[in-house]
C-alpha cells in the first residue's frame, strides 16, 4: 500500500531568495522533467540516513530544467527547514520528479482557496492557474504579519479584489462559516494551512452536509495545540518503552526502535500510519486530518507521523490494526 521509492536526482540549487522574514526560495536545477500540474510537491532528501530523512515541498514555479520551492524556517524543526536553510547556492541536494496528491479539478463552477502561512505554496500555482483560465474564485490568505505575506504583490495584481490577505497580528482571521455559507452550490474549496485552520474548515463543511469530495486539502502536519515536547511510548505487546525526542515524530522513534509500522503521507492526510491508543496520561496533540472531529474526541487512534503527547506517556498497541482492512509490511514501510 505504499508507493515505490522514488528515483533520486543530483540536483543544485541554483538560487535562493527571501519571500519574507522566514520563508525562503529556492530555485532548484534537475534537468528534465514532465511538467508538474498545480498541486504538485517533490521530496528532497535532506541528510545522509538515507529515506527516512525525506521532506516534500509544494512546487511554486517551474521552467524546463528547473523549479522552485518555498521553504519555511520552523523554530522546531525535525531537521528539514534547518538543512533546507542551510544551504548556498551551488549546494548539491537530492530530488525526486514532482508529483502531484492534491490537483485541481477543472470546470467547476467556483473556487474558494484558503491559504494560511507558508500554506501558500500549493495554493500560488492554483490561483495563477484559476486565473489563467477565468475560472470564478475568492482567495483568503492569512499570515501572521504583514511582512509575512509571500506572493503577496504578485496575487494582488493577478486577483485584484478576489483576494483578501488577513493579518493575524491585526486580529483578522477567516470567517470560515460565512464564507462557506456564501459559497454557490457546486463550489469546490482548496486549502493548506495550520492543522487548527484545516480542522475548523472541515467541522464547518460538514455541518453544512456540502459534499467532502469539495473540499480539498494538503497539509504539512507541522503544527499542533501544544509546542513539540519530549514523550514515552509504552507498547506491553512488545515490552517496550520508547522516548519520542521533541524533535523526531513517534513513527521515526517507533521505526528505529524495530517496531514495523507502515506509513505513506507522513503528513497525517492517509492514515496509514494509526495506531491504537490503549491509555494515555498526557494529551494527545492530534495534527492529522485524516480523522474526524469525533475520532479526535474519542481518543482511540492516532496517527504517528504528526500527532504527539503533551506531558506524559501513551500505551499503544501497533499490532492491532485489524479494522483498518490491511496487513501490516515490514518495519517502517514508507513512501
Ligand atoms: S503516513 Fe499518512 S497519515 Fe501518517
């Protein structure tokens, strides 16, 4: 159930740019490749432990020969951002061909795209391309500051009024139940943002019994309620106790402790990588989007590569998998 390795590129970066106080671009040479729809990311390998150390990023913009990504420095980064803005141009940076898991369906009648933070990176090429078309559509854009605001002047004058950028330190947020209220039938919505935006988008779709498969979402499941902290996981199957360092997600801590786990996403959208929660003192810090609302509540399952413990432990059971309707591969079985 997991797709094969990918084909690994000697890229270079060949330029980098600053969008805003931490966003970074870089424009990245791999020679040819197929032309990468709107929605497309690539993964780059950003260290030598080889595929567990793999990170995908949202293409903003491509020619021939190359394309470029947009970074974002996080304060806790797991290693990606760190290696990605440590990089000079010149530097030489593993790759692999674009794909695409979140494409845009054309023709339907009109488009909502929400973009929150570095979010804007797969939501850029969606609104150049909505635009090239004549497509109906509204873009919201929030970003924590004015200065933070990427693509901010090239939006503005492909959008005009279409767009509305929120400052978060302003106190503007999205009024997401209006403006899914507002929207005609038939509408599609296509957003990336914090887990917490996504969450409460999703909550109020549902409420209005709109179709799920309009609404469309790509995550990085980077974000949670609570700052990454250091956790244990119990496993009595296993006779196993396994520290999840604020830094590593609990299916990196689980595959290099031996436990087989299967994962796809790594960004809480498949759910491959659940686990069944038996007990747990902390709280659990759900990132994924993949359960619903309900699920979270409920505490039963969480998805490892995202979602953590805030202050304590969990005692899982990775052997019982057996309403997922799969046979678990190998240890740590990844895309
Ligand atoms: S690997 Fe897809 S949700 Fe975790």
């Amino acid at each position: 159930m997991s797709r094969p390795d990918p084909i690994w590129i000697d890229a270079e970066i060949a330029s980098i740019r600053d969008l805003t106080p931490t966003i970074r671009e870089f424009t990245i040479t791999l020679g040819q490749f197929a032309a990468p729809p709107p929605g497309s990311h690539i993964k780059v390998r950003i260290g030598p432990n080889g595929l567990d150390d793999q990170r995908s990023y949202s293409v903003v913009d491509h020619d021939d020969s190359s394309l470029r990504i947009a970074v974002k420095r996080q304060p806790e980064s797991r290693g990606g951002s760190a290696h990605m803005w440590s990089l000079q141009p010149g530097a030489r940076l593993p790759v692999a061909h674009p794909e695409c898991d979140f494409p845009l369906t054309y023709g339907t009648p009109h488009y909502l795209l929400i973009a929150a933070g570095v979010g804007i990176t797969p939501i850029l090429r969606m609104a150049r391309e909505l635009a090239r078309t004549g497509a109906s559509l509204k873009m919201l854009y929030a970003a924590r500051n004015a200065q933070e605001f990427a693509y901010a002047s090239e939006l503005e004058s492909l959008l005009g009024d279409r767009l509305i950028l929120l400052d978060s330190s302003l106190g503007q947020t999205i009024a997401i139940e209006e403006e899914i209220a507002l929207l005609p039938a038939g509408s599609e919505v296509y957003m990336c943002g914090p887990i917490g935006l996504m969450q409460s988008v999703s909550l109020a779709w549902e409420a209005t019994g709109r179709s799920p498969a309009q609404l469309r979402f790509e995550t990085f499941g980077s974000s949670g309620r609570f700052a990454a902290s250091r956790f244990t996981v119990k496993i009595p199957r296993l006779s196993r106790e396994i520290e999840v360092a604020e830094n590593q997600t609990m299916l990196e801590a689980l595959c290099s402790a031996g436990v087989d786990m299967i994962s796809e996403c790594r960004r809480g959208e498949c759910g491959l990588c659940a686990i069944d929660i038996l007990e747990t003192d902390g709280e659990v810090d759900h990132r994924d989007v993949f359960f619903s609302a309900r699920e979270h509540g409920a505490n039963r399952k969480m998805c490892t590569c995202v979602s953590r413990i805030s202050g304590g432990s969990v005692t899982v059971d990775p052997a019982w998998r057996g309403d997922q309707g799969f046979t678990p591969e190998p240890a740590c079985t990844a895309s």
